[in-house]
C-alpha cells in the first residue's frame, strides 16, 4: 500500500503582524503585476518598427529631453553606460541618433536625436496617447486623479 504524503507548510504565519506582512507582500506582487501586464499592453501600441521597447523608450526620452551625455542617458532610463552605449550605437546606425561635441567639454560628446527620430517618436507617442486616452475615458475623473497621484507617489518612494 502506498502512503499519501502530506506536505507541511514552509513557513507558519503564528502572528498577526506576520500575517499583515504577508497579505501586504501579496497585494504588491499583485500591484507589480498588473502595472507589468500594463506596460507589456501599452508597447504593443504603435508601429516600433526594429526597436526593442528599450531602444524606443531611450529614444523617446532624448528626443523629449534634447542632447545629453550618454551617462545622463542611462541614468535617465535606469540602465548601466555600457548597455545604453550598445542601444545609442544600434540608434545612430540607424540613423536615429548622432553625437556631436559638447560645447562646455570638448572630450565628451552630446546624443541628438536626428529628425527621423523625432518623427518616429511622435508617432509612437500619439498613437499610445490616444489608445491610453481612449482607455483613461473608462475612468471616473477622480479615478484618474487618483491613478495619477498615487503613480507618482509611488515613482517618488521607488526613486528614494
């Protein structure tokens, strides 16, 4: 005869702190996948083209940002200078970005976003704003008030 195993618990939540530990873990692992569901909907809006969702969002923010340094760049997008080195290289292959000399430091160099790009990017961006409009109409108005700052708040406690 066989004998059924049982399985014990891994870890026992005995207190109600542990447990509100818990239940606050869950609803953050809930939040975080739900905002990534988001995002993965919102990049499949517009025409992307050959670019990765990271070399658009870099993209992105030099155009609406204007030159910059690599590092500044990278900063900007949360990745380390090599990694943004390797997407502003596919970018200026493209045709999407150039360097230049920077005025007050001759040995560094400012990224550009080149006419193409800009064009490119507010393609993109229109065509995400106004699915994302079109959804945010679903929304009570202080709904969306409320999304908003509580996004921002919670951008600001990550950042910190």
């Amino acid at each position: 005869m066989i004998e059924e195993a049982t399985l014990e618990p891994t870890s026992v939540v005995d207190t109600p702190g542990e447990a509100a530990a818990v239940e606050q873990l869950t609803e953050a692992a809930e939040l975080y996948h739900t905002i990534s569901r988001l995002l993965r909907s919102l990049r499949h809006t517009g025409d992307i083209g050959s670019l990765s969702p990271g070399s658009a969002s870099a993209l992105a923010s030099l155009a609406r940002s204007g030159p910059m340094r690599l590092g500044d760049l990278a900063n900007i997008e949360r990745v380390s200078a090599p990694t943004m080195s390797r997407i502003v290289t596919s970018l200026e292959k493209s045709g999407y970005v150039v360097r230049d000399a920077d005025p007050v430091d001759g040995r560094a160099q400012l990224l550009s976003a080149t006419p193409s790009a800009q064009d490119l990017v507010t393609g993109l961006t229109s065509a995400r704003i106004h699915r994302f409009a079109a959804a945010m109409e679903h929304l009570e108005p202080a709904q969306r008030e409320t999304l908003l700052s509580s996004l921002t708040s919670l951008i600001e406690a990550l950042d910190q």
